[in-house]
C-alpha cells in the first residue's frame, strides 16, 4: 500500500511539474511518456526514502555517461560540480527543494471560500423561495407569553433565566 | 566531513523525559483553573442561593402565577 501511494505521489507531483515546466526541459527525464508503467520501479520524491528505486534520469546523454565512467573511480578525483551532476542525474529535488512548498493553499482556500458563498447564495433562496412559513410558536406574541410563564415557573434561578429577572421591580435586572 | 555519531538509541525516551512532566503540569493546572473558576463559583452561587431561600413564598408566588396544575391560585 505504501508502494501504491508513493506511485500516486510521483505521478501526482509528475503531473503538476509537467503542466509548470516547458517539454524541451522534461525531455531528458523519465516523464516524458504520456502513459506512466506502473508495473516497473518508479522514481518519487519522498522525505522517508532518500534512495528511490530507480535514478531520476535514465536515458543518459554521452556527456553523462562519461561523468558515471569517471564516478566509477575515486570521488577524490571529482569535482564539486561533478559531484553535484551526479546528484541531479540521481535525484530530481533535494530535501531543502522538496520541503518548499508552495503558494498552492492560496488557491485552495479560495476556492473554498468562493464555493461556500456560492453555497451561501443558493440557501438563501431556498429560505426565501421554498421554506414555508414559521410555525406559530415563533411569533411575538407567543414568545413574550412564554417568556411570561419561564418566569413565572422560576426557570434556572440560580445562574440562569430567572435569575436575570428583578421579582420585585418587575423588570429584566 | 567527519560529522559527529547522532543520536541512535534513547529518542523515545528522551523526548517523553521531557514532555511528560510538562503534560502532567499543564494538566494539573488545567484542572485546577476549571475547579477555580467554574466549580467553586458554582457551588458558592447555590449556597448563597439556598441560605435565604424561602420555599413556601416561592411556592405561593408560583401558585398565584398560575403555572400549577395540582392547585389553583387563590381565589378561584
């Protein structure tokens, strides 16, 4: 399961740089393919495994080649910037890009907040247009007779209705 | 790039040397702030509310009100 998950991770995070990126910059890549084999070991971007299953670029040019005949001997011998090729021909994001994030909660908030007040509007005319009328028990009238008979009864007179109400003034303390 | 040996063993243990006590004592003065600021309160309003509490008065204002099914006010 956690296989399959990181294969949707890798596809998901695929499909996002592939929209952002240009084609001539994913050609040397392994996701220039329009259908991903899911059957053979994938690359991911994980923080949990440093060393994914296959190398981010496996279609080396001779240039690159070259680099991994000499990566073969003592890495006393390469240079920084060979050391760093290597590390891109390996990985696709370090931990520091991957941990980036990005503006993307932005969009998503707003989005939400467009859909809730598109929401807003729609139940709003469904109470003007489809809800029936209140009941009865809701009117003035009503409620200032069973407010009269709460307090009559001593509702909650310790802490509560009754106790906000003056008994010998008469009135609301 | 001799970095020194992390850390390997203990991490749990270290991390709960730590939190716990500091758990225990939030909780106890989570608890201590709710006893003193709502049980106590509470228990005060009722006490004062029942000192001076006379039921009969009580009981003949409500009748007079007429909320009682049992008796009617007097005058019936």
């Amino acid at each position: 399961m956690l296989a399959s998950r990181a294969l949707v991770r890798g596809l998901q995070s695929g499909f996002w740089r592939r929209v952002s990126t240009s084609s001539a910059a994913w050609a040397a890549h392994t996701h220039d393919v329009d259908v991903v084999d899911c059957s053979v070991p994938q690359y991911n971007n994980r923080l949990d495994t440093p060393l994914p299953d296959v190398p981010f670029v496996r279609n080396l040019s001779a240039e690159q080649k070259k680099l991994k005949e000499k990566e073969k001997g003592s890495w006393t011998q390469l240079t920084k910037e060979e050391k760093l090729a290597l590390y891109r021909l390996t990985h696709e994001l370090s931990y520091a890009e991957m941990r980036q994030g990005s503006k993307e909660w932005m969009t998503v908030l707003g989005g939400i907040f467009i859909f809730l007040g598109f929401t807003g509007l729609l139940v709003w005319w469904q109470r003007v247009y489809v809800y029936g009328d209140v009941p009865h028990t809701l009117s003035e009238e009503w409620v200032a007779q069973q407010t009269q008979r709460m307090i009559d009864m001593r509702v909650n007179p310790v802490h509560g209705f009754s106790h906000k109400w003056d008994y010998e003034k008469k009135q609301w303390k | 790039m001799s970095l020194p040996k992390p850390a390997m063993r203990g991490l749990l243990a270290k991390r709960l040397r730590f939190h716990l006590p500091i758990a225990f004592g939030l909780s106890l003065i989570a608890a201590a702030a709710f006893k003193f600021t709502v049980t106590e309160p509470r228990k005060q309003a009722y006490a004062d509310f029942y000192k001076h509490y006379d039921s009969t008065k009580e009981f003949n204002a409500m009748r007079e009100a007429g909320v009682f099914e049992s008796v009617r006010p007097t005058g019936k």
